[in-house]
C-alpha cells in the first residue's frame, strides 16, 4: 500500500499555464480572435474550453491586473478558482503568484514601484493603472483563500534572464531574426539588470528598425511563456501539441462541445463541475493524451469526425469492427481530405496505441474510441437537456 504525504503540494498530471492571457508590446491582450482582441465571452470560452481537459490551468498572477477582460471572466468562473470539482480547495484555475508575495495587492504594489523606478513610457504600468489594477487586486485578495493561491516554486526572473540570454548569444539569426549588433546590446542590458522587464528592454535598445524590434519582443516573449510556465510546473499551451488552442478546439468540436462553449451564460462553475465528473469524459481525454504526438491528434480527430458524420459508419462498427475500419480508410479517399497523410497518421496512431497495426486489433481500438464518444455525448446531452 503507497502512503501519499498530503501535505505537500503536489502537481497534478495535466497542468497547463496559459501564456496568451497576458499584455503585447502595446499593452492589449495577447490572446485574439477573429474579430481582434479577446473579449470576456472570449476568454471565458477559452478557459472552460481547457478546463474540461486538462487538470488544472494556470495564469500569470498579474493577468486579471492588465486587463479588465481577464478580470471580467473570473468573476464568472470565479468559484473554480477557489476550488476544484471534488470539493477540494485546489483551484481548477490560478492567477500564480511568486513565493514572494503575500496577496495580489502586495504583488502590484511592489510591481508598481519597480516599474515606476525604470522611468519612461512602460506598456505594462500604464495596462495596471489604465486597466484599474489597484480594485482588482483588492476583489482578487477578497474572493480568494490567498493560502491556497498556487505559488511558483521555482525563479521565473533567472529562468527567464538565463533563457533569453541563452538565446541572444547563440548567434542564429535565421532562428530568431535578431541582428549580432542588436543582440550585443541586448546582452549588455541584461547582464546589468538583475530582473528583466521585456517592456523595458525594447524601450532601452531604442530601435528605429520595426523589424528588429518585433524580433526581439518574439524571442522575448517566448521565453517569458516558458519561464512562467517553468515556474508554475505547468506545460506550456504554445508548445505542447495536446495544449495548443488549434487541438484544443479541434477535439472539443469532434466532441460536440462547441453549441455548448458558444453560449456564454451557461458556462458557469457549475456545470464546469458536472463536465469534469463524467467517467465518459474523462476516459476519452485518457485517450487524447496517449496520443504522442501532432500526426496522432490529427488522426484521433478524424477517428472522431467520421463517427460523428457518417451514419454508416456507425453501424457497421456495431456489426463489424474490422469492415468498418476498411470503410473509414476508403470514405476518407473519397473525400479526398489528405488520405495518404492521415493514413499515415492512422497507423501511427495505431502502433502508439497497440503495437501492432493489425486491421481486427485496430479496429477494435477504433471501437472503443467510438464507443467513449458515444457515452460521452449522450452524458452531455443529460446534463445539457
């Protein structure tokens, strides 16, 4: 029998730290949509959407404080941020804040001083005082258990510094674009600063080339989402397939989901809760992650497309498992939708699972696939009814 020492802050399995909801170069919101800029309905859809497969999914701590939009859509989901599914207080979202900080407001207050020490036109200190930080931080510190707020347990600043130093000295501009001159400089100001401030670091390189400067706020930018997500123990959704928005949203629509995150009053924690607790769901998620990679996310999508569009299909795997994977692999000929490359997907997808490519065994696996998306969706259907 393992004895499991409850007290130590133990990270679940699928965590993942969403770097998009955080301010650009011009202190707007990161994440975007077709329209432009996330609005509230946006970000709610977004985190309920990566809520119902990951365990847990983390934020910057200073999110809710830069944009009003953030802050909106917690108080909908507020609840979830303060417990989980099971009635345990381990929050399915967290703001994360350092080991450092005692409150959000504490937090923004030494944020503001720091900032307000560099001087100048800083995108982030305008997006907290544009943006009312200050009554935010205050609502967050009253609607939270601040103890059982997740804390990075590791250094964003020197993971951060040493990353994008790492990068800046590597030389390969047709990497990440930036010219050995500019990338000198950069060095030099990093070196000098103990704590880095990618706002204050393109304001001090001074750069007249746009391009030049769009190059470093993209290397910049993708190590401060990895040092975040680093810090907070979580798996990066801008580089992990299974947490990229595009799987994400492609798996929850094969699903039948997306009527569902369209309606933005009925996503509340509630029925967040009752999503999570279904055996169904959370047996096909278990399938989602054994998928090792892209090629099987793509082909276990398309598993999932063609049992949801092709009645056919649906009844011969009843009758015949075997037939009806011969089917699937010539319905997807016919509709010419890739069908060498998602038959290569396929049979990945099939030695990832099994180990053996054989049409019964496959099949069978194709089956239960099925089978899980079947009893999910009539679950969903009870709860939604």
């Amino acid at each position: 029998m393992i004895v499991r020492d409850v007290t130590l802050n133990i990270m679940p399995s699928r965590s993942v730290y969403l770097g998009l909801l955080d301010i650009d170069i011009r202190g707007r919101l990161d994440l975007k949509t077709s329209q432009g800029e996330a609005t509230p309905a946006d970000i709610v859809k977004y985190l309920f959407s990566y809520a119902l497969v990951a365990d847990e999914v983390c934020m910057q701590g200073s999110a809710p404080l830069k944009s009003k939009s953030v802050f909106v859509a917690f108080t909908q989901l507020a609840e979830a941020f303060q417990r989980n599914e099971l009635h345990e207080e381990k929050p399915i979202f967290s703001f994360v804040l350092s080991d450092e900080s005692e409150s959000y407001l504490s937090y923004l207050v030494e944020r503001l001083s720091f900032l307000r020490a560099k001087g100048g036109h800083n995108a982030e200190r305008l997006a907290y005082l544009g943006n009312d930080g200050l009554a935010a931080a205050q609502a967050l510190d009253k609607s939270l258990n601040l103890a059982n707020v997740k804390k990075r347990t590791r250094s964003v600043s020197s993971e951060y510094k040493s990353s994008l130093l790492l990068a800046l000295r590597s030389g390969r501009h047709d990497e990440h674009g930036i010219k050995d001159e500019v990338a000198a400089r950069a060095i030099q100001i990093l070196t000098d600063e103990q704590i880095i401030q990618t706002h204050y670091l393109l304001e001090s390189l001074s750069l007249p080339d746009i391009e030049q400067v769009n190059a470093v706020y993209r290397t910049a930018r993708e190590r401060y989402r990895r040092s975040n997500a680093y810090g907070s123990e979580s798996l990066n959704s801008e580089t992990k397939p299974h947490y990229q928005w595009k799987n994400i949203w492609s798996y929850l629509s094969q699903l039948g989901l997306t009527g569902l995150l369209a309606k933005n009053s009925v996503l509340t924690p509630t029925l967040l809760y009752k999503l999570r607790t279904l055996k169904s769901l959370s047996a096909m998620n278990d399938l989602y992650f054994e998928c090792q990679d892209q090629a099987d996310i793509t082909a276990l999508v398309n598993v999932l497309h063609e049992f949801r569009m092709n009645g056919k299909l649906r009844s011969l795997l009843r009758q015949s498992p075997g037939a009806a994977v011969a089917f699937f692999f010539e319905a997807l000929n016919q509709a010419e939708i890739g069908y060498k490359s998602v038959n290569k997907g396929l049979e990945q997808l099939a030695k990832t699972f099994l180990l053996d490519v054989a049409d019964e065994v496959f099949a069978k696996k194709v089956y239960a696939i099925y089978s899980c998306a079947e009893l999910l969706s009539k679950d969903i259907a009870a709860l939604t009814s």
